[in-house]
C-alpha cells in the first residue's frame, strides 16, 4: 500500500530541487517576461485549464505557500490567486495592511526580508509601484503584482490568453482603449512592445497617457485618438475600464462629467470589425463606461476574461516556482 506522506515527501523534495536550480524571477510588469515566456505560459494556462475543467487533479505546488498582500481590496484578485494556489496543491495566506505591521509604520524592506523568509511566493497588491519594486528587491522569493496605481499585468496576461482562446495570434491586431488611461491602458502598451499589435487609445482631454509614460513606448504600436469612434474604427478588439479608479473617488463627480461621450456602446461597437470582442477587467459600472447591451451582448467575453485570472495565473506561480514545465 502506498503511503500518502511519503509520497508528499517525495513531492516536496522535488520541487525543492528545481527551486534551488531556479533564479528568483519576479512579475512586476508584463515586460519582466520575454514574449517566449508568455507564450510558454498561454500553453501551459490552456493545459492547466483543460485539466481543472476535467477534474484533474494537479499538485506540483504541493506544500507551497502564497502570501497575498492588500493594501487595495480586491474581489476577483484574492479568488483568483487563493482558489489557484489551493488548486495547484498549495495553500495561500491573506494579509491585509490594516491588520498587519506593515499598516503601522514597518519598513517595506523588513517586511520583505521577513514574509520572504515564511513564504515561497508573494502576490501584493498596492498603490505606488515603489512600494511593489522595493519589497521585490529585498525579497528572496518571486513576488508578483496584483495591482499597483501604475501597472496590472496579471489582467492583461488573462484578457491576451482569452483573445487568443476566441480569436488566435493577437499579433498584428488592433486594441482599442476607451476610456482612462489607467494602470491597465499602460499595461496594454507594453503588451503591445512584446506581442506586436495596435493600441488606439482614446481618453477625454486631460486624461491622456502621460507624456514621460508614453515616451516609454514609443509611436510604433500605439495612437492616440480624441475621438473614440475613431478610436474604435476597425478594431479586432474594444476595451474599457471604469472612469473611477479607486484612490480617484473624490473627483467622481467630475469625471462622471469628463467621460460622458467615451462610453462604449452599440455605435461605438459597430464602428469595430464585425467579430470584434469587448472585454472589461471588472467590476463594471453598466450605463457608465459601458451600455448594457455591450457588456451583456454576444460580443462580450467578460465572463471568460475573469475566469481565466485563475488559470493564467495559477500557470504563472507554476513558471515562477518551477521553470518551463513541460518544455
């Protein structure tokens, strides 16, 4: 009869080893990664899905485990990266920073040097993307970001793999932006260096991409618009995100105001290639930043978008832990 801890044993020791042999990487913004790894985790994501919607069971994290920092709430992120961590075999701690030491005064760097030392992997999520990039550099395991003011490449990891799911390469496609050009838009921006695809991004006066921000990628993959049905023109695919990002609630008001004309709705949806999908990060504001009959509508692929936050990133703890598996 086998015996189940030794099997365990066995398990934990093997992963150990490859750990040993593997360099810390971290995923603070999606240029961390080559578009080879990326492609490498879009394999492995569609594998890892097929088997969770089998029943099978895959442990290569077995005895892992995640810590999941919040200085931001989250809905989707916490489910995503707990239910991942669970599924792969390993177990994830919450932290939130008003009931830990790090919400009272504790040196970024200490905490890093501490939670490192207790953990085999740490997902933050956070306001400046300083906070994320200091506790990385004194960290001794891979950190991931969940979401900072400036970045969020967990989002557009799972919104380029559904793409690809639904449509194929995203290379050489159009992605039109409307709305704020928020961590997300300068996601997509990067995005669109590494795969070689369009962004048209549109925002109301004021809110364009930062000229510093936008120096960074050049002209090559992006335009700006100030109309969003120009914007919109043509595009494999439209996206959005709420004009109201948290930390900005105080100027609700007025950019209920600024944004009134760059909702995405059905014109605006027509103005696109016929197939185009629609996607939102969520949540969603329906009659804001979306018509109801978009995100709703058969064009919308919102509900694949979410879920594959799970897969794509339980493929991402698997890279960061354990190399190219099954390469």
């Amino acid at each position: 009869m086998t015996d189940p801890q030794a099997g365990r044993h066995a398990a934990h020791q093997a992963t150990e080893q490859v750990m040993n042999m593997i360099p810390v990487r971290h995923f603070l913004q999606f240029k961390d990664l080559t578009r080879a790894e990326h492609e490498h985790l879009f394999q492995r994501t569609k594998i890892i899905k097929q088997q969770f919607k089998a029943y099978q069971q895959y442990w290569p994290l077995i005895d892992r485990t995640l810590v999941m920092i919040f200085e931001k709430a989250s809905t989707r992120t916490r489910l995503s990266f707990e239910a991942g961590m669970q599924q792969l075999g390993g177990s994830a701690i919450y932290l939130n920073t008003r009931d830990s030491q790090l919400g009272r005064g504790e040196p970024v760097e200490d905490a890093a040097q501490v939670i490192s030392r207790m953990s085999d992997l740490v997902m933050i999520r956070t306001f400046e993307q300083d906070i994320i990039e200091r506790f990385a550099s004194n960290s001794r395991v891979p950190v991931i970001n969940g979401l900072t003011n400036e970045y969020h490449p967990c989002q557009i990891l799972a919104d380029i793999y559904t793409f690809i799911e639904q449509r194929g390469s995203i290379a050489g496609k159009t992605v039109a932006w409307i709305g704020d050009s928020n961590n997300v838009c300068n996601t997509w921006l990067q995005a669109a260096e590494i795969f070689g695809f369009n962004v048209h991004v549109s925002t109301p006066p004021g809110y364009e991409v930062e000229p510093e921000r936008a120096g960074l990628y050049g002209t090559d993959h992006y335009e700006e618009f100030a109309d969003p049905l120009e914007a919109a023109h043509d595009a494999d695919l439209v996206t959005t995100d709420v004009w109201t990002s948290m930390g900005f609630e105080a100027e609700n008001e007025e950019r209920l105001r600024d944004f009134e004309d760059w909702q995405v709705d059905a014109e605006m949806m027509r103005q696109a290639k016929p197939d185009a999908l629609f996607m939102h990060c969520l949540p969603a504001h329906r009659g804001e930043e979306v018509a109801a009959e978009v995100i709703d509508g058969p064009q919308s692929v919102v509900w694949d978008e979410a879920e594959n936050r799970l897969h794509i990133q339980k493929a991402l703890m698997e890279f960061l832990l354990l190399g190219k598996v099954g390469s």
